[in-house]
C-alpha cells in the first residue's frame, strides 16, 4: 500500500521491499529485552519529494518479489511475519528505503550491549538509539519553544538521543542472610510508628471518655506487643477471611479459630478496634483555621512510610505513573467514581511503581482538584511523583490522563523519559495527526510527527491509538501477535513506543494484584482507615519484594516450603509480630468470672438499648443472625431477651 500523500505524515505499510536479517541480533540479545515473540521491522521515512521515483522502482521489485516467491523464498508483510512468529526466534528485519544500502543504518541501536541485562533485573533495558552528542541539548533543542506553534512538528527522521541509566537501584539495606520476614518489614513500617499508635490510642481512650462523661470499665490502656498482636491479626483476616470479625472468637469448631481466641477476646480486640488512632485529636485544627490539613489524622502516618518506602529501594530504570483506588463502604466526601477501573468506587491515590517487579515508590493521595493552576492535575502528579529522580535518566510511562507535550518537555529538559499514550485535544498535540487530517486508518497502520527526541504516534489497533514519546526513535516496528475471537492467530504491527508502553505500564496494576490477594483491615465508618490499612498493606507487599530481590528468590532460614510466596510471607510476619501474646485473656476472664453468677449485682442488666434492632452479639459469636432491641449497656452490646443475655456475661 502507497503511503498518503500528506505532509510530515509517516506510514509502516510499506513491507514489499526485500529483507535482510541482522547478522548482530542473531548473536547478541536484543537490546529493549522485549517479548521474544515480537518480530522488528525497520521502515525509514520516505520523502515525499522521490515518491514517484520510487512508485516506478516498486513495480521493478514486485516482479522481482514474485520470482522470488516462486522460488520458495517468504515475503515480508505481515502475514508472513506472523509465520515467523510461530517458527520462533527473535530476528531483526531491517527494510532498507529505496536506494539505500544495508551499510547505511546505524547498527548501534540493534547491537550495543546492555549493562543491566541478567535474567534476574526487575526492570527493561535500553541502549542509545543513535551515538550520543556531545551536547544532549544540542539533539534535543527548542525545548522552550511553543509546542503550539505551526513550525513546531517536523518528519520523522531526526537522531534521537537516549542517556546511560547509570543509577544504582533496588534494595537498599544492610540487612544479612539471617534476616527474617519481620527486618524487612521493620525497614519498611518502624517500631517507633507501632509505638507512636500505642500512645495515640490510649490518648484517645481517654479523650473519648472525658467528651462522653463516662468511663469505660472495659477499656485499659494498650501497650507495644498488644499492638502489634493486633495488627498482627488483622493481617491473618486477610489471609483466613470471614464475613464478620466476631466468627473469629465464634464456639463453633468448623467456624472459630483457635489462635484467635488464645492471643486476645473479641471484646478487647473490639475496643482497639473504637480506640485505634494516630494522631492527637485534642491539638487537630478546625476547617478553616490557620494550620488545617485534611490528612491530619494520618499525617504522622505519612511522614514516617512515605519516607521509608522511597528509602528502602532504589527506583530502577523503567517507572509506571498510574492511579489506584481503595475500596470502601460507607459515604465519604473524597470517594471517586472512576468507571474504567476494577474499583468502580473508592478512595483514590497516584502511585509511583516498579514496571517490573510492582515495588511502589511513592503514593500521593487525591483530595481534589488544586485552585492553583500549575498546568493540569495529571501534570502535577507525575512531576511531584518523580521529584529526586532528576538527571538519572530514568524512563517513566503513564496513561492518557497524564501524558501531554509540556509534561514530555519537562521531565526532557530534567534527564527523564516519557511514554504514553494521550489525547489528541491536549495541548501541543500535532495537527497533523489528528483524525480529521489522517482519515480513516487500517488495523496496524501508523504516522509519526517528531520535534527533537519528542515523537508523536497515531495508530489504529483495535481502536484509534495516539502516543507521546521521547525514548523511542521513529520507524522502528514490531509484529506482535494478536488473536481473532474465533482464537485465530495473526500478525500485528506495532511502532516502538506503543511497544515499549504495554511492556512497562503494568507497574501499578501489578502492585494492586499483589495488595489485593489479602486484604488487611475491616470496613469501618471512618475514612482515615482505610489509608491506615492501605499504607500497612502497602508496606507488607514492598517487604516481600525487597525480600525476593535481596535473596534472589531463595526463602528466608527456616523455611521448608518449595516456593516462598507472599502468602508465606503474610502467615510468618502475623506469626512473628503475635510472638507468644496472650495477656489480656486471663485478665478478662477473671473480670467476667467476678460477675458471672449475678450479673445483675454489678450493673449488667437486659434493657431496651435503641428503636431500632441491632445484631445480637451472642448469636452472632454462635454464626447465627438475630436482631433484637434489647441488650445490655454496661457492655454495649444487643441480646436476644431470653438466654442469651446469661449466656453472654457467664
């Protein structure tokens, strides 16, 4: 097929010329580490002023292809390249323009060696796609032009200049063989932040109380291994889950844990379940003074992970920018309804992950849109996001809602790299490509428009695709494989950048598979929750990859499983964070036995609690469900009226 007659447009449907296989990616690996199913295609930008010469050259080598045809030799088009994809390997085809000899194209970027290449790197490598400048402003210049501007956009045929990520990266710590589940837990959420709980809690035992007028008889103040026994189990209800935290402590055997029942009682876990905090609520500024946050009640929560989760594991090359929601239940102001997302509704927050092993760096909270104009929400996510990574050269890769041409400058102009697919109504997004310029496109057809190391892309897959690039140079395509609903199996063209975007925007969807297995924490009335069991959550999974990363996959001593899984991991760290912990059992039950054969004589009588029927605390401990409106107020719970209120204080 002809390319379209139209200025700085670029097309890839140019496949009838001869092939020659790269004697260099026969030998050496290739250097982006893609899928070894992807077949390269090299077509150079053909100019437009010799595009007679060549319709009249292209009837030559079509004649000369169909001798060649009969002779038994393949072709090159797509369908042919989908039969090599099943015969296997990983050639390079290079599809030299009209005139030009193999000699002529610069082997560099197909045969340099990678210095990070081993089969054990949580991240994708790249070499320089052309030899660097001695000046990367010099191949990379204008960047302070208007990107609106007519002149702005040029061909598809300018160098692109790719800095040595030389960084170090992953994990950081002086940690040694010996090391357990819970020191790599330690490096990620600190005793001092468990300590931290404990005085908060007890400070707000007490705040509560004095705002109620009463006192709690069964309340007494926490302390550091109860705390931790009890985050301890909220780890293991994601691991062993039940739909109410009271079948837990529950006197049916096929239905009560025995663990449970020996660390703590229902009742205590309760109440560090009302009590829990992390802040001081008495010094919290009011909505509207001076000094007012709205993460105040998990500031300090904030300040000591966030610090730690950047600490603990040096960002390796490639970076994913995405956003991911928590689940909740109940009615908060900062909840989003985000339709394409697995959580249609939740709390949502930006993360900043790993591409390969789903580490995440940072996470910025959504709490609604900035009165400060500073160039769009997803510009200032990303650039907050990547903050201390300047001039490493690492590679970032984002989604339409963040990807435009200034944040593509930005992080250009700071030594980083963007990939991603954007919208063709955002600012500087070239004219030339947009639909009512390009028509309408076949399945794989493609045209660039490129501005230094800046390339646009527009590509139709299954749907009209549009990309912004700066670590990708022009011309350069993959034939992917892709599959008909009848399982039929053909071959796709792909250009470089969308490539190298399905290859490194899963960090976060990959981070959100592993929090999602085991869920820590249950529903609750209060919005700072779900951040607290979030971030926890969060730090047990990057625990478990700096664990993997820093034993390269063998288990940690005293394992005797085959494979150390993050279920492994979960199940150890609540066992050693619970210790031997079972104080407070005895306690209560001589509190219960004082009173068990008169409960009246202390107070414990059944009266009518509310208007409205509540869950019965005994049947519910039994698996059963009944309602009633009547319980006891002393212990704040509802009873049956008949033998569950007896039942319940023996």
């Amino acid at each position: 097929m002809a390319a379209r007659k139209k200025a700085q447009l670029f097309t890839i449907l140019e496949t009838s010329a001869e092939t020659e296989k790269d004697p260099v990616s026969d030998s050496e690996a290739f250097p982006l580490n893609l899928s070894a199913d992807v077949k390269w295609l090299e077509i150079p930008f053909r100019n437009h002023d010799t595009e007679d010469e060549e319709e009249e050259e292209d009837t030559e080598e079509e004649e000369e292809e169909e001798e060649e045809e009969s002779a038994g030799e393949p072709g090159t088009g797509a369908a042919d390249a989908a039969a090599l994809i099943a015969q296997g390997g990983c050639g390079i085809i290079l599809v030299p323009d009209r005139g030009l000899k193999q000699e002529d194209f610069d082997d560099s970027y197909y045969g340099s060696s990678c210095t990070e290449s081993s089969a054990n790197d949580s991240d994708i490598d790249f070499s320089d796609l052309e030899d660097e400048p001695a000046d990367l402003s010099a191949a990379i210049g204008g960047l302070e032009e208007d990107c609106t501007s007519l002149s702005f956009w040029g061909e598809p045929d300018q160098p692109i200049a790719i800095e040595e990520f030389s960084a170090s990266s992953g994990p950081q710590h002086s940690l040694g063989d010996e090391a357990d589940t819970r020191d790599y837990f330690r490096l990620l959420f600190p005793d001092s932040l468990f300590e931290h709980m404990v005085e908060q809690t007890n400070n707000y035992a007490l705040y509560r109380q004095r705002r109620s007028g009463k006192v709690d008889p069964h309340w007494r103040p926490t302390d550091l291994r109860e705390m931790q026994a009890y985050i301890g189990l909220n780890v293991l209800m994601g691991i062993n889950q039940l739909p109410d935290y009271g079948m837990y402590w529950a006197t049916d055997i096929f239905i009560g844990n025995a663990g449970f029942k020996k660390t703590m009682t229902a009742r205590r876990f309760e109440k560090l379940n009302q009590n829990i905090h992390l802040c001081d609520r008495e010094s919290e500024p009011a909505r509207g003074h001076a000094g007012y946050d709205g993460l105040y009640k998990i500031r300090p929560l904030l300040d000591v992970v966030q610090g730690r989760m950047w600490e603990a594991y040096a960002p390796n090359r490639c970076l994913t920018v995405d956003e991911g929601a928590i689940t909740v239940k109940g009615r908060f102001s900062a909840t989003q309804y985000m339709p394409s997302k697995p959580i249609k509704k939740g709390l949502k927050v930006w993360m900043l992950c790993d591409s390969k092993s789903g580490y995440c760096h940072r996470v910025n909270i959504y709490v609604g849109k900035s009165s400060e104009d500073l160039g769009g929400v997803g510009y200032q996510v990303v650039t907050s996001l990547v903050r201390g990574l300047e001039h490493k050269h690492h590679h970032v890769f984002c989604d339409s809602f963040f990807t435009s041409v200034p944040l593509v400058q930005k992080l250009l102009k700071e030594g980083m790299y963007v990939c991603g697919t954007t919208q063709q109504n955002r600012k500087g997004f070239p004219d030339a490509l947009k639909l009512k310029n390009v028509g309408k496109l076949a399945q794989g057809e493609f045209f660039q428009c490129q501005h230094g190391n800046i390339l646009a892309t527009v590509m139709r897959d299954t749907k009209v695709i549009s990309c912004l690039s700066s670590n990708a140079a022009p011309g350069i395509v993959g034939i992917s494989q892709g599959k008909q609903k009848d399982g039929t199996v053909y071959g796709v063209p792909r250009p470089l950048p969308l490539l190298l975007y399905q290859e490194n925007m899963r960090g976060v969807d990959l981070c959100d598979q592993l929090r999602e297995c085991y869920q820590v924490g249950r529903p609750c009335k209060k919005w700072w929750r779900y951040f607290l069991w979030f971030y926890l959550n969060i730090c047990i999974v990057n625990a478990f990859i700096v664990l993997r990363e820093s034993r390269r996959g063998a288990p940690p001593p005293g394992f005797s499983g085959k494979q150390f899984t993050q279920r492994h991991f979960r199940i150890r760290l609540a066992q050693q964070l619970i210790g031997d912990y079972q104080g407070t059992r005895g306690m209560e039950r001589a509190s219960r036995k004082r009173h068990s054969d008169s409960p009246v004589e202390y107070g414990h009588r059944l009266e009518r609690m509310s208007e409205r029927s509540r869950r019965c605390r005994n049947c519910t401990n039994k698996g059963l469900r009944h309602e009633s409106v009547f319980g006891c107020k002393i212990c704040n719970v509802h009873l049956c009226r008949g033998g569950c209120f007896a039942e319940f204080h023996k």
